[in-house]
C-alpha cells in the first residue's frame, strides 16, 4: 500500500472530500533522490559567543538547566547545554523600552503559518487582520546592509549552513496601525467583561526594527523550522534561528535546535508532493468532518528523528493546513484558524507521529 501511494502520479490524485480544498502550488522540481544523516546537536563554543556578542565586562555567570547565563551591565547571552539544545540565546537589555515591548512586537504581527497551532491570543486579538510590514527599508539602514553584518556574525560566531527566508522590516506607521487593530479588540473583550489589555503607549521611530528568519540547510535542503509532530514531544527538533536588529544593532539572536551533519546513511527515493498529499487525504477521507480544512503549502525538508541509537536527519514532505474551528466563550469569535503541520516520510509515505518516528 504504501509503495503503490509513494508511485502516485498527478493524474491518479485521490479525489478530496468537499471539506478538504487543496490550494497549495505544488513544487515541481525537487531531488529524486536524498540521503538519510546522522546528526547532533550543534555545541556554540562559549568564548566565541562571548567575543562576538556581549559588550562590556561579565558580571556574573549562572548555570541552570537550560545552559549557562552571561551576564553584563548591558545585555546577557545563554548558551545551551541543558534542556535546551543547538545554540543559544543572546539580548540586549531595552531600558528605553516598556517592558511588555518584546511581547507586543509577536502580538502586532501578521499571523503566519509557522506553528503546529497559532497562537489564539494572537488570532483573537486581530493577528489575521494585521498588515503585513511591506516597507524595504527602515530609515536608519538599508535591509540589505543589515543583512550583510549579519551574515558576517553568524560565520563569525561559528553557526552551520544557515540561509535567510523571510523578514519584517518594522517601522512606526506599521505598528501603530497594527496596534490600533489589536486595541480595537482588548476595547471590545473589556466591555464584554473579558480581561484585556491595551497596548497604550504608541511606537515611535525609535522602536523601528528589523526582524530575520534563518533556517539550517543541506544539499540544498532546508530543516524544518515548523512544529511538524502530531502528539506531546518530549524534544523539540525543529530549527528557529531569528535575528532582531535595530539602529543599535543586534538586539535579539535566537538560534535553537541546530545540527552538526555527521555520516551519510542511506540514499532514499523522493515521492512526488502530490503523492504525500493523497496520504493526508486518504486519512483524512476515513472519518466524518465539519470543519472545513485547507491546504496551503508543501515544501521537501529534512526532519530531525531521534531513536535509543542517535539522531538522524531524513527528508520529509512538510504540509501546512488552516482549519477554522469553533471557539467556546469568546463573545468575538465563533471560529478561529487552527493551522496544522504534518510530516510525511518522503520515501516510506507514512505520517511521522513525532520525533521519536523513524517509519
């Protein structure tokens, strides 16, 4: 059954239920053939990270389940060797700013299909209605400038393959209309008697930013950056690497869950994405749904598996899918997008379940 699935042509699709639209262009060319790897986790040598990130002198240096914490007057770097793996996690402290400013900045974005779930406080306070942060450039340098100092950091700093895919350049206007769109809804949930709170302090240039997404690549291949597994995880995989910049420079440089690429493994044979599609559907079709499900997006990634024997990178069809499910006791919303990642084994065709699936 399952080579019969992985050899389905365009032309022999399984036919969708009406509550299942498919909208995502398919890619058309793609490797036929990848490799499996062993991998692990990506170690960031400390003084290295120190070097390159932190100013001024070190005050203090705590050690914690999630690594060790640097310390300066001026901003702090985590460097994972604990619960967390594959990086680290550097900030420079915002005394000029509100202290929610951080929160504020995911609140006053356009949701994206990223997660395994959107955020429901971000949807619900208008995050789908949000404009998209569409200027180039901000005033105080050029995207691409800021891109190049970046880049420059992360091969200073030691990083694997790392390539951009998206970015935010947000200036004032941009964020005030947003705000105005988020405070519109905490107006509405307060005088239904639902706790809210507005974002009362607008922004000014002075909190103009630029925000980066980078993912690890291989053979040409990204690894996902999406929560892809279907149950409770017990370790995160996917990648996140973020870089925030404003006309201070690098403010936030997030980096999690990279990978140092170990022996080549076996070569494995690609399904076509219409073919690890007709797996989701043919699961899909086996039950009654009142709901109706859209498919946005199918992109070939490798997915980190972890078994009692290692760490591996395999490839996988990663599908994206909105659902517009119904919302109990929220006086605004009788539905709200629910967006879904699935991963399908791009040689086997099976659903991965989560992190632990080596199918």
């Amino acid at each position: 059954m399952i080579l019969l699935t992985g050899c389905a042509s365009h032309k022999e699709q399984v036919k969708a239920p009406e509550t299942l639209k498919i909208t995502a262009e398919l890619p058309e060319n793609y490797p036929k053939a990848l490799s499996k790897y062993k991998v692990d986790w990506y170690v960031q040598d400390d003084e290295t990270a120190i070097q390159n990130l932190l100013h001024g002198e070190i005050i203090s240096a705590e050690e914690h389940k999630m690594g060790v914490t640097y310390r300066t007057e001026s901003d702090g770097l985590n460097v994972y060797s604990g619960d967390m793996h594959g990086g680290f996690y550097y900030y420079r402290e915002q005394t000029d700013r509100a202290p929610e400013w951080d929160e504020d900045m995911v609140i006053l974005s356009k949701a994206e299909n990223e997660g395994s779930k959107t955020d429901a406080t971000h949807l619900r306070f208008g995050g789908g209605e949000m404009h998209s942060y569409d200027k180039a450039d901000l005033d105080f340098e050029p995207q691409q400038a800021v891109l190049d100092t970046v880049a420059e950091k992360l091969g200073a700093l030691g990083l694997p393959e790392v390539a951009w895919y998206r970015s935010e350049a947000r200036d004032a206007d941009t964020l005030n209309v947003n705000r105005e769109i988020y405070n519109t809804y905490a107006e509405q949930y307060l005088e239904n008697g639902v706790d809210a709170v507005k974002i009362d302090t607008p922004f000014s240039e002075k909190d103009e930013h630029y925000v980066f997404w980078y993912r690890q690549m291989l053979n040409g291949i990204p690894f996902t950056s999406k929560i892809w597994e279907r149950s409770t995880r017990e370790t995160p995989t996917e990648t996140s690497v973020y870089v925030r910049y404003d006309k201070g420079g690098i403010f936030g440089l997030k980096a999690e869950n990279l990978y140092v690429v170990g022996d080549e493994l076996e070569k494995m044979n690609i399904i076509t994405p219409q073919a690890a599609i007709d797996v989701y559907v043919k699961e899909y079709s086996k039950a009654i749904h009142f709901e109706t499900t859209e498919i946005t997006n199918a992109e070939l990634n490798y997915v980190v598996v972890l078994d009692k024997d290692g760490i591996y990178a395999r490839p996988a069809w990663v599908i994206t899918m909105v659902t517009e499910m119904p919302v109990e006791n929220d006086p605004l919303h009788e539905t709200l997008p629910e967006n879904t990642v699935i991963a399908v084994s791009a040689d086997t065709g099976v659903i991965l379940e989560r992190e632990t699936d080596t199918r």
